[in-house]
C-alpha cells in the first residue's frame, strides 16, 4: 500500500481526492467523467396504473398478514413480537397486519447520505439520486489475457483499484470478486482492508456473522478516523441483505443487518424472487412476493432503530423455462424493475437495482443485456445500482473487459442526465441566420464558444470510420476495455490515508488475525 | 424467383403469408416473434418541459418567418406561393408565417395505415404504433465469412430475405444496401422487383428524379393488383425525404415527395441536422432547426394534398467534435429523439427515427449504440423506426450479422410493450400460500398454467451456464448470427406472389428496360 509522506491531521486525513484523479487524469490522459452523482430528470416509467400497485400492495400485505415469512432467527422473533407480529415459535413464522407494516415503514427516511472516509465521496441514495456500485460476489474473474479463473486477491485488488479509478463508480457493492485464495476466517479483514485503503469510495459489509460485521464496522470506524459515537451518528457504509426466497430469512443475513441497524447503519433487503422459480411464474406475483419478503425485514430494521435508513432492493427477473437459468436484462427484467420502482415510491424507501445480464462474454449480447438493464434503472428510478460494473454470466464471472465497457454505458446514462438547455442562446436562432443555407456550424462562434463540452465524449467507442478504425488494427470493443484496465492498473495510485490512520487499521487486521478471525462453521 | 405452381385469384393473391411463415418456422426450429405492430405503452419521456416544446416550436417559425428555406424546385415555388408564402424567385428562399404553417400541418392525419400488396401485412404509423424497417441505403455489407465489400445485388437480395424472414421487420426502408452492380438506370427496377417479389411489406421508393418514383408507383400498383384508381385511394408505400441541411431542400427529393404527394402516397421527411455541423453545435437549436425544416416540406405536400399522410422525421446527433465525424446512439442522440418526439406530438403528426450506431464492428460498442437509440426510439414514441436491422459505421455498411443482433434486440422491444396483467391469477397469491417457504415454484399448477408464453424467450442470446457454453464452442454473439443468417437464407423461401401478377410486373421492368430507365445525370 503507498500512503503519503507527510501524515495529515486525523480525522481529515485527506482531501482534493476528486482533484488528484483529474490532476492524473489530465496527466495520464484517461479522460473520464468528472466524479459526482446524477440526478434522474426523467418521469419515471411507470408499467402499472394505481389500482396495479394498490393491488400488488394489497398482496404483498395480505402475504404478511395470511401466509407469513419465515424468520431463522430468535432475537429477530423476540423483537418483532414485541413490536406486535405474530409469531408462531414452532415454525419461526411471523405474520404481521399492514397496519403494523405501514406504522414500521412510514420511519424510513426516503433519502440519507453515507459517508465514508473521504467526505467528498459521500453520496445521497434516494429521491432523484442515482448511484452505482461495482460488481459484487462472483466467484470467478476473467479478463482476455489470462482467461477465466477462480477469484484471488491479485484480482480482487485489481477489480477494487478499477472501482477506484472510475468516477462513475460511487460506492463499493461488495467484493468485485471472491478472493479464494485467502481463508475463510480472515478473508474479510483482508478484503476490507483493500476496500478501505485501494479506494476511498463507501463500502458494504457482508452479513456472514456477527464477527465479519462487527469487524467491517470497526474497520470503517477507524478508517473514517471516528469515535464509535460519530460512527453510530451518521450511516458510512451499508449492508445488503437476500431473502431465502420463497418466503424465507436467513440468520446470518438478519443477524448482520440487526447490527447494522443497531448502529444506524443502512440496510438494503433485496429478496432473490426469480419469477417462475423462487416466486410466481407472473411478473405482478413476483413483485407481490418481492414486495412482501423486503418490507418484512424493513419493518425489523425499524423495530430495532426507529429512522434507520433502508433500501428496498429488488432482484426480480426470470429464469429460462426450458432450462431453469436465469435470464437478466430480459424485457421481464425491465418491467420488473420499474415496477418495484414504483412499489418502492408508493412506501416512501429508495429503491435498489442491478445492471445485470446472463452472457458468458463481453460481447453483444453482454451489452445489450446490461444496456437494458441499466436503462430499466433508469426509467424505474432505481437510487441504488448494484454490478453496475463487471458483471458478465448471471453474476457468476467478474470481467475486466466488461467492467470497462460498463462504465462507457455508465458514463453515457450519467450524461443523459444532465438538463437540456432552452436559453435564447441554446436555441440559436441568430447563429441558424448567420450560416444560412449551405453554410456549416463548425466555425460558427455559436459552436466556438460550446464545443468543447457541448456533447458527450467516450473513452472507449470508436467512432473513427471503417478506414482509419482498420488501419488502427480493427480492434474491437473488448480488446480495447483491456488496453484500457491495463493502463488503469499501470498508473494507479491509491487514495490519499492518514498515516496514523493506516497503521491503526492495518494494526486491527493484524489483532483480529492473531484473534483467529471469524468462525466459518456457520 | 419462386412462385406458386397454381395461379390464385388477382386482386388477393395471396393470403396465410403469417400461417405460412409459422408453419416453416415451426418445421424448421427458426423461432421467432409472430407478426403484428407492438403499442406503445409508456408516458413518452420529455426531455422538455411545455414551455421548452413552446420555445422550440417559436423558434422553428422564426426560422420560417424570417431566415426562410431554399426550395430548389420552380413548381414547388409556384405551389407555395400560391398556399400563401413569400418566395424570393432570385434565392429560392421561401418563407411563411406561422399561421400559414399551422394551417396546412393541422391537415395531416395523426395516423394511417399503409397496405402492401399483403394486406396482412399492412402496418399502422402513428399514434401508439410502432413500426420497424431494415437498414436503408449504406453503400457496403459485409459479413464475417465475406468481410466486408462493396453492395451487389446477391447481398442485396440476401438482406431483402432477411428483411422478409422477421417478423420485427414491418417495412422494407429503402434498398439495405445499395448494388452497384446494376446499372443505375435501370437499378430501381431491378430493386423494386426484388423487393416486391421477395417480400410481401410495404416499401419505400427513393425520390431520385421522376422516373424512378413513378416507376416504383406503377410496380407498387401492378404488385397489389390495384387499379390506378385503388392506388390513390389510399397509402400503399412510401417515400423518405431529406433536407439538404441547413435550410435546404434540393429539386430530386422535392420533387418525388411531391409525385407521391399527388396520388396519395405517404412522404416522410427527415432533416440530416447533425448537431456541431450542419446544425446549431446545441440541441435545442438542432431540433428547431430539423423542426423548420420538417415542417415547411410537409405544408408543401398539404397544399399539393390536403390531407396527406406524412411523418415528421429526426435524424439529429451529434458529431465529434475532434473529428467532425458523425456519433449515433449517444446520450445526445437519445435526448434529439425525445424531443423530436415531442415537437411531433405538439404538431398532431407521427414521428420517424433511426436505430444507429457508429460502430465499425457487430460488438458491444454496436449493441450498446444500437441499444440506446431503440430505447430512445420506444421512450421518445417514435412510429417508424429506419434503419432498426443491420447498420453498421454510421450507414455505411450492412452487416448480415448485426441485422440478426438487431432483430434480437427488436423482439425485445416489442415484448416490453407487452402489458402486464395484474388480475387476481397474476398476483399469484394461492401459488405463494400453496409454495410456501422452502418450496419451488417449477412445479406448481400455476406455473404449468402459464410458463409456455410467460416469458420472452430469444433466439440469438445464449444463456447457458459457462461450461455448457464453453463445451459447445464458446461461440460468440456474431458467429451464432451468422449461423442464423446462412440458415435463414437457406431456408428461405419468398411469399406467395399471382402469376398473373409476376409476369405483368416482369414484363413492366422488361418493357422500362428496353426503354433506357431512368436518366442517369440530374
């Protein structure tokens, strides 16, 4: 790990971030999109009438109040008979009345900031807000020269400095691949320690246990340079939960969003309900059962910390029936997707999403599903998106390649958000008078004055024509992602880290180490 | 050419093309959408606000008010004149108020239908109708076997089986590439002839001088059986026009839209107003621009026809700024397409757009290009779609392999349009309580009820796991469309054509032949 020379004062241990990656940017010449978050401007596409969410809403609540949820876990039955559920103990079912829903949910803030350890880097999830995370979870990586492969660190490491580097990535969303290499019981300090050195962006813990979670939470604390009772004030990172779907959640998931909760730290609960086999076959049956498994474990959240900042996540989309895969960037996939945007509007909550799809390659197929799945993002106002970027086989691969082209797209939706300007000047009358019939607009004052950043520019589409592009070897889109992380990686430089910051985080690593790290026989 | 052995009756020569197309498909495994025009279903997206479409709109009749337009044709000049407008006889500039443009667009239908000589295949522009066409006019193809070359007519009359084999096609949009084989005087001829032969859609004529419309208009007529009568009583195909931008419109393209517009037929007219070049470097000064330039084309075919069916067309992108080179499927294009849709809107009149790319490759780069435009085009509620199989580099090359990606990514399209049902077997609550937790829903009775048409189910994307994939050759997006292409052209076999009807049409080509064609030098 490089860190400065000269250690900075703790507790703002660093600064000009966003700075220092245009300054290199300037230097090194991979231009990018400036950091910052967009702001959806579009109406959200709405694929139900009112009386289509009311009645999915009425579903969903008469899922909780009839069939019930199971909970694998004591402590979460004990909280939420206490805050009026039924509970049968036997079966560890608990149903609850909309009317205790409503009450729970309605303390949910529709939208909150996390702020991780570089302040600049905070980000606002809700509302009009988007923002993107990386690629999380695959168990295998591949990028062009060295094929597929189980994860390690080497490219754990990597795919995290990628995180880094690209402005269009806001948060971490987990580890951008499994480091197998690494045991079991000490992979998360190991990982978080990456996470939190390699970038200074927000990260997610996994909730595999108490020890992991109570872990990431100490490590982010000391990396932020905060007391526990600044920690406790503010959310700065975040964790995200998967139901057992159908009907069903896990204990080390609830343990580990418990204790976020405790500590007013966000949870996101995306039920894994893959119409037609962990949910109905029916896109408003999915939604129903979707809807009912996240609010359930929402309503928990706000039972343990009134308040608490929660994301509805919604993992929705369908399998192939004729094999069982599942399929994403589907059409199912996008009316999915909007409408538990517009479920998530009705309860007041932000909604969580993915750019997701099921190719094997980063290819056309690869594209077109993942462009469809972040447009349905998009258009479904989804405040959260997860595998943003790197995701290639239903999750299963973290691609190098892909995680570059992603962030072309994830550029591109950015810009499309930017307003359209209708001033007199933007409307340009005089200049259509001053190069009348026959003229051209490029030496038009109007066009000298706006060119330089009227129109968004890619780092990675060629638009050279077909001559100029073979003369250049023809050299396709992956080939060009991977010059691309090549030199991304080449010329990386971590964050700027508070000296005594970074000896306090690597010395708790090393204590928790010692300590045995967290059990893996759960 | 192949023809049915019996002769049917004239005037409904053919009938079942759908059955029939079903039938080879299912004989043959070539699954794919059945026929028919998906509806529109979302709010459009705008980009502007009411004010914004206001401010546009002032600002296209400021240009026609005070700038003007060249019209490069003396008896368009007379006939707007005569409609009302002052026309300067030295420059050729054309102006008129505002009143007089709202006047004659007000006649334009908002929709309409045009029939091919298969009156099943008759498709519906306007209005929540969306309607798709093959790539039009690029000057070379290329294929992966092949590479690529300049257009011929085997590679034209391929791309006509491709365009006639998918049901996503709904109208041939010009020739797909252009065969330079043929002589060019008699080229329309032979081109005409393939495509009202190995098709059964509607077509577009281009307005290159007057023999070649009125030609086109007389094979049109003899292919449907019609009498000169029946032709002009209503749509049976259609020209697109362009303006020669900025603030042009040259005499060859007046005056075939003006020869359609006397006997009925359909005009379409799309401004060439790439932003930065030959439009204001600013959208909002683009769209006025295409907007002044749209319009006062169409007042000329109201006055010619009160009544017209037309269609306001947008081709608004922007270029690099480097390198003056044209960009397609940018965020900018996707916003053009959007307002281009609601300035059309504002006018009542149906609203044409593209599916384009710059891209050199059928790759990622391609489909995320490709991708966005069609979003823009469904979001924007575009009617007719040019150019939504098979352009490559801008609409300089067709490639076999990227119309079958295409088509792909159009039966999507029209999927998404589906609605979604929310009926109380939709919302699925028995199928839940009868799962329960732990339980899957592959087996239940209400997935077996349902799971045949449940989903969308593709032709092209590959969605097995990695190793399956990966034993079964790693075969790539191009390659598995190149396989689907050469299956299509091997299998394919043409429409159902009245003798009697083919040898008229055969003997009017023969007789234009001999006659010299078209004039070669305007």
């Amino acid at each position: 790990m490089r860190m400065e020379t000269e250690p900075r004062r703790r507790g703002r241990g660093r600064s000009g971030a966003q700075a220092g990656n245009d300054r290199r940017a300037a230097a090194t010449g991979l231009r990018q999109t400036a950091w910052g978050q967009p702001q959806l401007i579009d109406a959200p596409t709405c694929p139900l009438d009112e009386e289509g969410v009311r009645a999915i809403d009425d579903t969903a609540m008469r899922i909780l109040e009839d069939i019930g949820i199971l909970f694998l876990h004591d402590e979460a039955l004990d909280i939420l008979t206490r805050a009026g559920a039924s509970v049968d103990r036997d079966t560890r079912t608990v149903r609850m009345d909309r009317e205790m829903v409503r009450a729970h949910i309605a303390l949910a803030p529709a939208s909150f900031r996390i702020t991780p350890r570089n302040p600049e880097r905070a980000i606002d999830i809700g509302g009009h807000h988007l923002a993107f995370g990386n690629v999380s979870s695959p168990p295998n990586c591949s990028d062009l020269e060295r094929g597929r492969r189980s994860g390690d660190r080497e490219s754990f490491r990597d795919l995290v400095k990628l995180t880094q580097h690209f402005n269009c990535i806001h948060f971490n969303g987990g580890y951008p691949v499994e480091p197998v290499d690494l045991h079991a019981s000490t992979r998360h300090l190991d990982c978080l320690h990456d996470m939190l050195t390699l970038t200074d962006k927000a990260v997610h813990a996994y909730a595999l246990g108490p020890e992991r979670i109570e872990d990431a939470m100490e490590m982010v604390r000391i990396a932020g340079g905060l007391s526990h009772e600044e920690f406790d004030a503010a959310p700065r990172m975040f964790t995200n939960i998967n139901s057992s779907s159908p009907l069903k959640h896990d204990w080390p998931m609830l343990d580990g969003a418990m204790r976020l909760a405790r500590r007013g730290q966000p949870v996101v609960v995306s039920p894994f309900t893959l119409a037609g086999a962990m949910a109905p076959v029916t896109l408003a049956g999915a939604i129903a059962q979707q809807t009912a498994e996240a609010l359930c474990a929402l309503v928990l959240c706000q039972a343990i910390r009134p308040g608490l900042p929660v994301v509805m996540g919604s993992f929705t989309s369908n399998v192939d029936m004729r094999s069982g895969a599942p399929a994403f960037g589907t059409p199912e996939y996008m009316r999915a997707t909007q409408m538990s945007g517009q479920m998530a509007r009705f309860y007041g909550l932000p909604l969580r999403a993915s750019n997701a799809c099921a190719a094997n390659a980063p290819d056309a197929q690869a594209a077109w599903e993942s462009g469809f799945s972040l447009w349905a993002c998009n258009s479904g106002r989804a405040n959260m998106v997860y595998h943003s970027a790197g995701w290639l086989e239903g999750g299963l691969c973290a691609s190098y390649e892909k995680f570059v082209m992603d962030c072309e797209m994830l550029q591109q939706v950015i810009h499309y958000n930017r307003p359209i300007g209708v001033t007199e000047g933007d409307l340009a009358l005089d200049a259509i008078a001053e190069v009348g019939p026959s003229g051209h607009f490029f030496g038009a004052a109007h066009t000298q004055a706006r060119y330089q950043d009227a129109f968004y520019e890619p780092f990675l589409s060629d638009w050279r024509n077909y001559k100029a592009w073979e003369e250049a070897g023809a050299v396709r889109t992956p080939e060009r992602a991977m010059a691309r992380w090549k030199r991304i990686l080449a010329e990386f430089e971590p964050p700027e880290m508070d000296l005594a910051i970074a000896e306090e985080l690597a010395e708790f690593v090393e204590r928790r180490r010692r300590e045995g790290g967290a059990p893996t026989d759960f």
